[in-house]
C-alpha cells in the first residue's frame, strides 16, 4: 500500500465543480452594443509571459473583442459579442495551462472607498509640503510682514484641505461619538480643530506662531497609514473573492415541455424540478425525483464516507453529486434552503463577537480622557496665575497638539499593515487587522475534522481480497472516478492493471467488469452479491466473482501530512487543541488518535459547534476555529477569531478572519507567531509613542513649545514608529516542509 | 518682498500642477496594475505599428471607471 505522504500528493482534493456557459452570461456586466465584460480571476499569472500567453489565447477565441490581464490583482477582463456561439474562455485558458474562474459582476464595481483615501491622501500630501516650505522660511527669522503673508497663504490652504482630507477622520469621530462611544479619532478630530481653530485667530491677529503645518503634516502621517491599511486588507479580500465558487449560481430547471433551462437561483421555485448532473453541487434542498447516485455531504455533515441516495432521499444545498444524474425536486427556495439557515445562523453568532473593541480605540478610551483633563488643567492654571487669556488658550492648545496621537494613531495600523504582507507572502490573508490582535489572544484552536485536518478523500485502510484477482480490482477501480474506486487504485499503484472484456460504473451501486466469462464487482454488499446478503455486517464496499464474496475493503478519510506537525507546534506554543465534527464517533476518534488531538467530539450539529464554542467562550476561553465546511460556518463567525483553507465552502471563506492558501495547516502555528511578533511591537510602540509625548509634555505646560519643536517632535516619533512595524520578522520559526509549500497556490493579487 | 509676490504662486502652481498630474494618473487607470505595467514591456505585441494607428484604438481597453 501506497504512504499515506505519496497519496496526499496524488489526491489533493479536488474541485470538481463545473462552470456552463450559463453562468458565463449570469456573471458577465452588459455594455453598450451588445458587448458583454467578464473577470475572470487567474491565481497562477505570475509573469510577463503568462500575461502574453493568457491574452493571446483569449484574443484569438471567436467573438472575443479584448482582453486585457491586471498582474496585481491577478485578473483578466474579456470583452466579448454575444452570438450564436460563446467563446470558452475557461477552457481555453485550461488548455494553455491556466485555472482560472468566474468573478461576478458585482465583485468588479469600482471601488469607491480606495479613490477617495488616495485623493484625500494625496491633496493632503501638497498642502503639507507646501505649508512645510513656507514654515520653514517663518521658522528661519522671516520679518513679520512675510511672516503675515505666509501665515495668511498657509491658512488657505490648510482650510480646503483640513475639510477635504480631515473629514474621513471627523465623520468617524462623529459616528463614535453618537453612539456613545469614542474611538483614536475623538482627540486627533478635536486636536486638528482647536490646532486649526487658534491658527486662524493668531493669523487674523498677526500673531506670531501658527500650526497650520502641524495640523496638515498630521492628516497627511495619519492618512499614509489609514490608506496602506485599506489596501492591504483590499487585496486580502480580492485573493479571497478570486477563489473558485463552491455553489453554482443557478440551476437546470426542467420545464414541462421536457426542455432544460439554466435559472438564477433565486428564481427557482418550490416544487420545480432540477438536474444535477454527475460533478454538480445540490443548488437547493430537495427530495430526489428520479435517479440514484452518491453524493459527497462533506461540506454538510463533515461526514467523510459518500452517501448513497434514491428516489425519495432528502438531498441538501452544497452536497456533491458524484456519479448519478439526478432529478430533484426543489423543496425550499433559495431564501430557506440549508445555505440560508446557515447565513442566518451565522448572523446570530457575529452578534456575540461585536463587542470586540480594537486595541487602538481601547487605548484610546484611556488616552484621550487624560490630554484633554492635561490641555484644561494648562488652561485654567496659566489663566488663573497670568489672567491672560489667549496666553493661556495657546498653551492649551500647544499640549493638545504635541500630545495629539500622531504616532498613537500610526502605531497600531503600521503594524498590523507590516504583518499582514508578510503573512500574505506566506499565502495568507489576513481580511482585517484586529483579527491579528484577536489571534495573539487565544489559549484553545478548535478544528474541524473533513477538509480541514483532512484531506477529505479516502484512503483503503483494510484490503482482504483474494491475491488472484487483485488485478482486476485496481483495473476495475482505475477506470472510475468515484472516491472509493480512486482509494482501491491509489491502493493498488504500480500493478499492472489487467485488461477487461467490458466494464461498467452502475450510479449508486458499484463496478461491474467482465473477464473470461466470469462477472466482477465492486460495490454495496447487497448489490455485489446479487441480493444474497450472508453476513456482510458493517462492510461498506464488497468485491464479488459472479455473485460470490471474493473479498472486501474498508476505508478511510486521509489525513494532512501536515496536521500532526501543526498540532504539535500549536501545542509548543502552549495552546489547548479540541476536535469538532460532524463525523460518526469512530472515524473522528481515528483521526484525532493518529494526529495526537487528546479531545474531541464527534456527531455535532451545526448548532451544536457554537453552543461548544459558547461555552468555551463562557469559560473565558478565546478560540481559534479552523473550518471549512457549510457546517462550520456559524461556528467560525461565533469563535474569536476564525481561519479557512482556501477550498473551504464560500460562506465558511466569507466568515473567517483569515484564509490560507494550499493545504498546509504549518499555516496556522506561522499566523500565531506573527501575530503574537506584531502584538509584541504594538506594545513597543505604543510605549514609544506615549513616551515621546511624556518628554515633551512639560514643555507644552510650561509654554516653550513651539511650532516648529511641535513639528520635529512629531515627525521623529512617527518615523521610530514605522520604522519599528518594519521589524516584524519575514521567517519565524522552523518551516519544516518547505517543499510542499510550494505547491500551494499562489494567491491572486500577490507580489510576483 | 515684491519677488515673493510672484515667487510663491509659482511655487504653488507647480505644487498644483504635480497633485493635478497624479489625480489625473490614478484616475485614467495608471495604477490599477503596476506589476503588470513593468512586465508588458517584454510583450511586443503590434510593436512595429504606428502609434495611433485605428486598430489599435479599438482593441485598447477603456479605462475601467
């Protein structure tokens, strides 16, 4: 038998989802005359060459009027002619060795959020410089004629740009502030105002300082920070949506002329009837009308073993027909299927999580309370012992702005920008920053068994079979593509196969092959030996020579060669590690045993996954969930924090926090240590900066501080601060089996 | 003094001229995929054609915006 290791290589899971024409049209953007746009996502357009080759191919198809590849986020847009014909966009790139899929065309709106930081970003970047130059000249001894001048030219530019650029910072203050809250955007909304506010009067009355360059050079730190944030989570979320989709976006509805018409899923009525043919997922719940089959519930139940269906059989939306084309009858819309439950029960367990405060608004909540006590303790003390007024107010004002968390606000997101490039280096994408924080928190991983610390394939892990007709077995199990006919010939590698009169697959029965007379098959006991039943007992698959047991094989789900490694550095790492699933009792005991996971429970429900989580949670506990299935969808929005494989269900992918490529769980143990590496310099700088302002502090309440000691004081502690984020370490900790990372897929929209 | 009145809104109408270039860059699509725009240069594709020639406008891509 075949190392458990070389199967791994040979059966990485596969997507045997197909994508028809019909969705082509369903996820392709109208354009003027009759054009149609399509994105397709292409995750292995690494280079020069690929693009070429890509664009060549597409361009030559018939009806094809462009296509143009973006290497960054790793897509093509095809603008094609609806005729007659539609051109194989898929196929074609599959040919010229690219996987690619269908992006809809709702992923491909502009995105409007990106346009308006980068503007406010860069209109800020002008107005800082400029002000800067013209301060650097009052800083130098201009006479007090220029010196008006500049501070009445500085004014107008900082007006436009402090409402332009500064309102992403105030319209989020604002929103924290109605609902009772305050977030690191409260003081430095309050401190550009009042820094602003004073400028203005000192400029109106030929004063001699003015902040304006402060208050512009702060928008313009604050704001670098706040765009790279948002791009790096972008392309996070763009790798996520580039994944082939899992559920297929419409269904083969049968009319009642006989005809077949490929339907959007939301028109599907109950009652209808539907095919899914051989390779298709359920697209709704339904009851099966005609037709008998396997179908895979892995993404359901976790269940690893295919289950026969027939006429009658209740079938699931995300259930994978193997080899029987099946009629069924729509018994829910697409608003009640099994997916929805899941969609609502997700929303549910999201609710429990939403108190999570983000470490920046939590330091916040603390800071700004004192600055502000600080700036009116300033006030009133000059006030009382001068009884001059402005004197005073610009000495508040001064400690607001030199407090004001400039580096504060770029400590926490510098870094978590830093440390989400070198995960998504590493194949993964961290979806939002505080899900770094809530990583670097958590004492207990949970797993999910099918799919996520296995492969979810099978593997024979008893063959009693007869040594003359081992050949005909793994002839038989070669020509089929049925899991369990794939495990007998994986099984049976490097024997020669034998050659076979006839064959034939029988849907939801099994094998049958003639040779020199005699019948062999393979498949259901009851079946196999021609309805005499002598006690088959618990055997799930039986091969028999004309009706007569001749031997019989049991099997499996195949582990990850990588689980028990992860396991054993998680628990290096000083983590609790559970087993979750929906599995049968004996078969998840196996799999625990084998990979060293001491507690585990087996046969859970959806629900029951979050009540487990809920009550982990009650103990105090803060849980990683790592899932993939529809069924741990709810569970993975309940956890702290929730990470998916890459070929995970859509809406498992959609609700965790972090997505890993590939198939190497050395990726969970690798997000724990940068997470914990990125908590480490959160703290440092969170120290730094607090510490830049403990020094210059007494110099504000003393009244020395002066614009440009505002700006160099400023300027330092931002810079020690992202130069500290850049520290994150881009190798931590052993990577032991680096050759198989580099099968892992690239993810889309990662630097070449 | 009298320099400065002409000095500074020279320097500010360069400053202007620069934002209204970039703005101008990133929204006819320059920056939607910088990594691609360093490797296209290897294509050479239609290389020998005329610059505006009127293929070559129909089979450009519009700006996506």
């Amino acid at each position: 038998m075949a190392s458990p290791a070389a199967l791994n290589d040979v059966a990485l899971r596969r997507t045997s989802t197909r994508q028809s024409v019909d969705e082509l049209i369903l996820a392709s953007r109208v354009l003027d005359d009759g054009l149609l746009q399509t994105q397709l996502s292409v995750p292995t357009a690494h280079c020069g060459g690929c693009m070429g080759k890509i664009e060549r191919a597409l361009a030559q198809l018939d009806g094809v009027v462009s296509a143009r590849v973006n290497l960054s986020t790793r897509r093509a847009t095809v603008t094609w002619k609806r005729t007659a014909t539609i051109p194989p966009l898929l196929e074609t790139l599959s040919e010229v060795g690219f996987e690619a899929n269908l992006l809809s065309n709702l992923e491909g709106q502009p995105d409007r959020e990106r346009r308006r930081l980068i503007v406010a970003m860069a209109v800020s970047g002008f107005a800082a410089m400029n002000i800067m130059l013209l301060s650097v000249s009052v800083w130098s001894g201009a006479d007090p004629g220029t010196r008006h001048l500049f501070h009445a030219i500085s004014a107008l530019l900082a007006l436009p740009t402090v409402a332009y650029s500064g309102r992403i910072f105030f319209q989020s203050a604002w929103s924290a502030l109605r609902a009772g809250r305050t977030n690191m955007d409260v003081p430095i909304s309050i401190g550009i105002l009042l820094a602003l506010g004073l400028s203005i009067f000192d400029t109106l009355h030929s004063g001699p300082h003015a902040y304006f360059d402060a208050v512009v050079t702060l928008i313009f730190f604050l704001l670098i920070g706040r765009t790279l944030d948002y791009l790096m989570r972008d392309k996070a979320r763009s790798a996520v949506l580039g994944l082939a989709k899992m559920m297929p976006a419409g269904a083969k509805v049968i009319a009642e002329d006989g005809s077949r018409t490929f339907v959007a899923l939301d028109s599907v009525a109950v009652g209808d009837a539907i095919v899914v043919a051989p390779g298709e997922r359920v697209p709704l719940d339904g009851v099966v009308l005609a037709g008998e089959g396997d179908v895979d519930t892995a993404v359901v139940t976790g269940e690893a073993m295919p289950t026969p269906v027939m006429a009658g059989s209740k079938l699931l939306s995300g259930m994978l027909n193997l080899d029987g084309s099946l009629e069924v009858r729509v018994t829910s819309t697409s608003a009640q299927s099994f997916l929805a439950e899941m969609v609502v029960m997700m929303e549910a367990a999201e609710q429990g999580r939403a108190h999570y405060r983000r470490l920046a608004d939590r330091v916040a909540a603390y800071y700004s309370p004192i600055i502000h006590t600080l700036a009116l303790a300033a006030f009133a003390g000059w006030f009382l012992s001068t009884g001059d007024w402005h004197r005073s107010l610009t000495i508040a004002i001064s400690v607001l702005i030199i407090t004001c968390p400039c580096a504060l606000g770029l400590a926490i997101p510098m870094v978590q920008v830093v440390a989400a490039k070198r995960l998504f280096e590493r194949g993964i994408a961290l979806k939002d920053g505080s899900a770094l924080e809530r990583l670097a928190e958590i004492d207990i991983v949970v797993f999910d068994k099918t799919g996520t610390l296995t492969i979810g394939d099978l593997r024979v892990t008893e063959a009693d079979i007869d040594q003359r007709y081992r050949d005909i077995a793994s002839a038989m199990a070669s020509r089929s593509d049925h899991p369990v006919a794939r495990a007998i010939a994986a099984s049976s590698e490097g024997r020669a196969g034998g050659t076979l009169d006839s064959f034939s697959e029988l849907p939801g029965k099994g094998l049958e092959a003639c040779r020199a007379g005699h019948v062999f098959r393979i498949g259901r006991p009851d079946w196999a030996l021609g309805g005499a039943n002598a006690d088959v007992g618990s055997l799930h698959t039986v091969f028999s020579v004309d009706g007569e047991r001749a031997g019989h094989f049991r099997f499996s789900d195949i582990e990850k060669t990588s689980a028990r490694d992860a396991v054993r550095q998680l628990s290096e790492l000083g983590l609790d590690v559970e087993l979750l699933s929906g599995d049968h009792p004996e078969a998840v005991s196996t799999v625990a045993a084998s990979i060293g996971i001491a507690k585990f429970r087996a046969g859970l429900l959806p629900q029951q996954k979050v009540q487990r989580l809920e009550a982990l949670a009650g103990k105090q506990c803060k849980t990683l969930m790592v899932g993939d299935g529809l069924n741990d969808g709810p569970a993975l929005s309940a956890a702290h924090v929730s990470m998916a494989p890459s070929n995970a269900a859509d809406i498992g992918r959609a609700a965790a926090d972090i997505v890993f490529f590939g198939q190497d769980l050395a990726a969970i143990p690798q997000a724990l240590r940068i997470s914990r590496a990125a908590g480490r310099l959160v703290r440092q700088n969170l120290v730094f900066s607090v510490g830049y302002n403990l020094v210059v502090l007494p110099m504000a309440l003393a009244g020395y501080v002066s614009p440009l000691l505002a700006a160099v004081a400023m300027s330092l502690s931002s810079i020690t601060v992202v130069a500290n984020a850049l520290r994150i370490p881009s190798q931590t900790g052993p990577r032991p089996n680096t050759v198989r990372r580099e099968r892992a897929l690239v993810p889309a929209g990662s630097a070449a | 003094m009298t320099a400065l009145l002409w000095l500074v809104p020279i320097a500010l109408a360069m400053g202007l001229v620069g934002l209204g270039a970039f703005l101008w860059s990133m929204r006819s699509g320059q920056y939607d995929d910088l990594d691609g725009a360093a490797e296209r240069i290897f294509i050479d594709a239609g290389a020998d054609r005329p610059m505006a020639s009127v293929e070559d406008d129909a089979t450009e891509p519009k700006p996506s915006r």
